[in-house]
C-alpha cells in the first residue's frame, strides 16, 4: 500500500484477476516528438526493444537523440553506468520505414492530438505488428471509442495516458473503452509497471479522469484572468495552496493552443462549459489570435521568457492593460467580485482552484469514470499535483474544518457567487447524508 498525503493509506490499483502473464518484448512508438521520445526511452530504460517511427526520418532521429540527452544525464547523476547506457540506446532503433514496425507485440501511438492524423498512423501500423499486438494511444483528452474505429482489434485496444516529461512523471492513466478486454488491461498494467511507473484504470470519456480534473484548475485560472484579478495574486494563491506550479505558468507550459484546442474539439462534440459563454476560453483565444502569445515554448505566454523555451522572468505587463480592472467587464458568473473594489481575497483564489478540482473529481466517481476513491486519490497526488497537504482531491473534504458537511455548504457558497460548475454533485450530497467518508470506500 503507497501513502497519500496526510498519512492516509490508499489501496494499491487491482490488476484484472485470472488473466495470464504476456510481457511486452518488441514495442512501437509512433510519433518522434517530445512524449513519443520519452516513452521510448522509458520502454528501453525497462529492457524493451523499441522502434521509433516517424513519419520524417530526421524526427526520427531527434527521438533518438533526445533519448540519448537523457541517458547521459542518467549516467551523471549515478543511476547508470556508461556501459548501461550504450546498452540502452542499444535497444531502440529509430526510423521512417513502417516495415520496420514488423512483429512488434505492442504499439504506443504518440502522434499529434488530431483523431484523423493517430488513425492514420495506427492503420498503417497494425497489419505489420504481431497477430495478438497490445495497441495503445497515448492521448490526454481524445475518447478511446471513437479512436477505436480506426482499429479492427478493439478487445487490444485501450488509452495509455503518459504526462509529461515521461522520464520524470509516476502515473500512467490506463483508459479502457466500450470494447477494449480484460487481457489488454492486464498486458497494459504489468507494462507500466515494468516502466516502475503506476497505474490507475479509468474508464472512457471525454478527458479521462486526470486531463478532465486539472482542466478545471486551469479554467478557474483563466477566469480570474478574465475577472481582471492581479495575475500576480493568482499565481501567489496557487503556491499558497500548495500547487507545485502556479496555474499561469502551467498554462505556458502546455501550451495554450493546447487546452484552447481541447475546448473547441469539446464544444464541437457537444460536450462544451456547463454555464454558458466562457470567459476562460475569451481569455484564451485573446492571448493566442490578438496577441500572439502561445506559452513557454515560444518565448511568451502569460510570463516572459529569455527567449523560446527559456527561463522564466516575469508576468507579462501586458495583462494588466488588457485584462485588468479597466479592461474587464463582468462574464464572471453571479455575484463575481469587482477587483477594482479590493475583493480578490486570496483565502477565495485558492478555494475557487481547490473546489473546481475536487468537485470535478466527484463528477467523475459519480460518473464512473474512476471507479474507486483510490484510483481518485492516486491519480490527483500523482498525476496533477493536487497539493499533497489535502490527501487527495477527494480526502480535501474530509479535511475541511467542519468535515464534509461543511465543505458542501461551502461549495453551495461557490455556486451562488460564481455559478453552476460549484454545484455539489449528488454523490456529495448523499455521502454528506449518510455521514459516509468523501475520500474512502462506502463500506
């Protein structure tokens, strides 16, 4: 059993029972970019044969010397010899030529968050992997049964959500489909286990469970953006709240075209904001098409940098003038403060981010798309950087000063100030009313 924050013991995920074990020894990873080259160097850090294959051969071998960067590291920093190094680079093979994918028994598709370009890589894939081939997607958002209609074998096929940077990051977000078989899961469990990483298996929806969790984080920070909140104040109250990176600056780190593209495949599918127009995706569009400012990666975001993917200097001045107490209107939701009149209570900051989270995170236990209150608590510690000091995103509400009960009269709170998404699931509502723990087992 692993611990959670405040010393609470979390149950280890169950692998599915009965099903024999079929080790992966040959894998493909298609797509040579930043997470297909971190999960094959993980794979041959395991003593996997890999093929890297990309669509261009120099990309190709880009992965591979991204793979060796972090080898090398490895080697000074004493968790490898240079002769386990060699022995590791040794393992993976990098190319543009399918026909190299040959009898591969798994295959890790890594390619951009575009459905028609991962189905296309993956029918070009399978009829060269072996008969009985473990077929994976590595995607954070995109769900697994319409991904599932590119392949002809869905009881192999299942989600393998990887974060970023691979090398670094514990939690591996198994998600299985409508179709997907015991045996996929189980070959899928003992593989990230093998990378000495851990599992947690979610069922399919839009988002999973840990991309559809932090997105609330995100969106939260977007709208004191939009709210004209100090971007400053914002950022002090998510360290304040124990996040291990303040929001703004995680947005640079993704990318915003990353989660404005997420929003718009959503409100495409149907599946938009639960409350209406949204200020975090104005807020968004603003920075990315008015202002050119897409993140960390190039040179500017809601932070400066010394240059693309550099260091991390300041705020951007700019969002003062554009999005400050002058520039904003309302858009906040009911009863939203006015941060000209001096209401931008940090106490309110880190509650609006932490409740956005854990409510979410009850969402989807209510939902089914996380099955277990562990599953939950894992994949927040692990997987999202919800603060450790709370236990969990669920166990937050265990911990509020007046228990539970308390944390939905709260939340009740939130949602008359700033509308529908605090409104308290049923499940939170019940557990409340049976005096049931929020973050544990019902029995």
């Amino acid at each position: 059993m692993s611990r959670g924050g405040r010393g609470f013991l979390v149950r280890p995920v169950r692998r599915p029972a009965g099903v024999p074990e079929h080790p992966v020894t040959r894998a493909a990873v298609l797509g040579a970019g930043m997470m297909g080259a971190g999960i094959a160097h993980v794979l041959a850090r395991a003593g996997i044969e890999v093929v890297l294959k990309d669509l261009d051969a120099g990309r190709a071998d880009r992965g591979r010397e991204r793979c060796a960067e972090l080898t090398a590291r490895e080697v000074e920093r004493g968790r490898l010899t240079a002769e386990e190094r060699e022995e590791v680079l040794g393992r993976l093979t990098p190319t543009a030529d399918p026909a190299d994918l040959a009898g591969c028994d798994a295959v890790i598709e890594a390619v951009v968050e575009d459905p028609a370009v991962k189905a296309a890589a993956l029918r070009e894939a399978l009829p060269l992997l072996a008969p009985d081939a473990l077929v994976c997607t590595n995607t954070s958002t995109l769900p697994i049964g319409a991904l599932a209609r590119s392949v002809d074998r869905p009881a192999d096929f299942l989600g393998l959500h990887f974060f970023s940077p691979v090398e670094r990051m514990p939690l591996v977000e198994i998600v299985r489909g409508t179709g997907t078989g015991d045996e996929a899961v189980a070959r899928a469990f003992d593989l990230v286990r093998r990378l000495r990483k851990t599992p947690i298996v979610v069922n399919d929806a839009r988002g999973f469970f840990t991309s559809r969790v932090i997105g609330r984080f995100l969106d939260e920070g977007l709208r004191m953006v939009g709210e004209g909140i100090a971007p400053a104040s914002i950022e002090r109250a998510c360290l304040s709240a124990g996040y291990p990176t303040p929001v703004l600056a995680l947005l640079d780190e993704l990318t915003l075209t990353l989660p404005r593209d997420i929003r718009r495949a959503a409100r495409a599918a149907g599946a938009g904001p639960m409350d209406g127009p949204d200020p975090a995706e104005r807020v968004l569009e603003r920075m990315v098409e008015e202002f050119g400012r897409t993140g960390r990666a190039a040179g500017a975001g809601f932070h400066e940098y010394d240059g693309p993917g550099g260091r991390r200097l300041l705020l951007w001045p700019g969002l003062r003038e554009h999005f400050g107490p002058a520039a904003t209107g309302s858009g906040a939701g009911p009863g939203a403060p006015d941060p000209a009149a001096g209401h931008a209570d940090p106490r309110e900051l880190r509650e609006r981010m932490l409740f956005a989270e854990s409510l979410e995170a009850m969402r989807a236990l209510e939902e089914g798309v996380v099955e277990s209150e562990a599953d939950a608590t894992v994949g927040s510690l692990l997987g999202i950087g919800f603060p450790v000091w709370t236990g969990g995103v669920l166990r937050y509400a265990d911990g509020w000063p007046t228990g539970a009960a308390g944390f939905l009269e709260r939340a009740r709170e939130l949602r008359e100030r700033y509308g529908e998404r605090f409104e308290p699931p049923a499940w939170l509502v019940e557990r409340v009313r049976r005096g049931l723990p929020v973050g544990g087992p019902a029995e």
